[in-house]
C-alpha cells in the first residue's frame, strides 16, 4: 500500500471455518460503522469504492469520514427532523434500486467476483446456506442485477442448496415417523379408553351383585 493511499481499521474473524480480514470505517460524528469483507486479501481502493457507493464520505483520515445519515444532516439541516416515514424510506429505496442509473465498471466486477469466490460454492450446490443474489447485493451496496450477470457468466445458475435439500429430506423423514408415531398413539389411547369403560361397566355389574 502507498503511503498516499488511505488505511482503515482491520478486523478479523471466521468465515466458513477460515480465517478472514475485514476493513471497517467509524463515522468521526457519530458511532457508526460499517465493514468490508473483500474477499482475497485486505484492499483498501475496493473498501473506499465499498464504503462510497453506500454513501460514506472517506476523509483523509478516520476523524473526517462521514456516514450517510450525517452527511444528509450536513447538506439538508432539516432532514434531522422532517425524516419521511419509514415506510416511505423503504419504498424510495425499492424506487432508487429499481431505477439505478450506475453502471457495472471494472472495479464493480472484480468486487462482486470476489465476493462470489467467498459465498458461492460451485454450480452444483449453489450458494453457501444462507446467501443469495440479494443479500450480496446487500452486503456490497450494488444492484442484485449485477450480482445475478457476474454469477450467471462466470460462476453458474442458482442450484439448489445440497444442505437445505438434506434438511428438507431429513424434515420429511421425521414428520412422517412423528405421524406414525401419532397415529399409534391415538390407538392406542382408544384401546386404553375402550378398556377403561369396560372396567367401569364391570365395576358397576359387581357393585350391584354385592349389594
């Protein structure tokens, strides 16, 4: 890394029983954070270009960076306290995704591969459990479009998960001795039933006889 080039805090932790190293930005303002996991190795360029598509102002150095929310109290004062509703929040940004005039670059392409290389298995199995196309997407800041082009052209289709196909298989195999089980139960519980009724009738008849 060149001494001109901007660095970041580094974490570690463990994906998919490996090690792994994350670059985090903290807004100086407040106390967010957000984390880049690039994937190969620790790339400050791909983590600036990361935190700035999400809407991160990255200073010179930490005590300048801005998070989104910030940023929009610096350019709009009132924001603070003329916030739409939630719900409006969350359709602009269904809108703005929708309608995302970026393009997919180099630089796009190369962050997105990376990822893919972490979370995509092969095309067989597909995604490791608990990913899909919109939660990379998520995870990067980028349209889910780019995400399904990079994977269809160079990785594969959207198989099935082998680990849920198992789970699924294993659910099936249960819930069909559970019903079995149930179904011996209930008669059993009749033959009970039927059994308890005839003790009572035989109680009665010998309560009668000794009187």
């Amino acid at each position: 890394m060149r001494s001109s080039e901007r660095s970041f805090t580094q974490i570690k932790d463990i994906h998919r029983g490996r090690p792994r190293l994350g670059n985090v930005v903290q807004c100086g303002k407040c106390d967010a954070k957000k984390t880049h996991w690039p994937g190969s190795g620790i790339n400050p360029i791909l983590s600036k270009k990361f935190f700035v598509r999400l809407g991160w102002a990255i200073g010179k150095g930490p005590r300048a960076d801005r998070c989104p929310d910030c940023l929009q109290n610096i350019t709009n004062p009132s924001a603070a306290t003329s916030k739409p509703p939630v719900k409006i929040q969350e359709a602009q940004k269904m809108t703005a995704s929708t309608q995302d005039p970026r393009k997919l670059g180099r630089d796009e392409r190369r962050l997105i591969f990376a990822k893919l290389e972490d979370v995509y298995v092969d095309e067989k199995t597909g995604y490791a459990m608990g990913w899909t196309d919109q939660k990379v997407a998520d995870d990067l800041g980028v349209p889910r479009a780019w995400v399904t082009t990079i994977r269809d052209e160079n990785f594969g289709s959207l198989a099935a998960n082998a680990e849920v196909s198992k789970d699924m298989e294993e659910l099936h195999q249960i819930k069909a001795l559970v019903n079995s089980g149930v179904e011996f139960v209930e008669k059993e519980l009749a033959s009970l039933k039927k059994a308890q009724r005839q003790v009572v009738a035989m109680e009665s008849r010998l309560s009668k006889a000794l009187q």
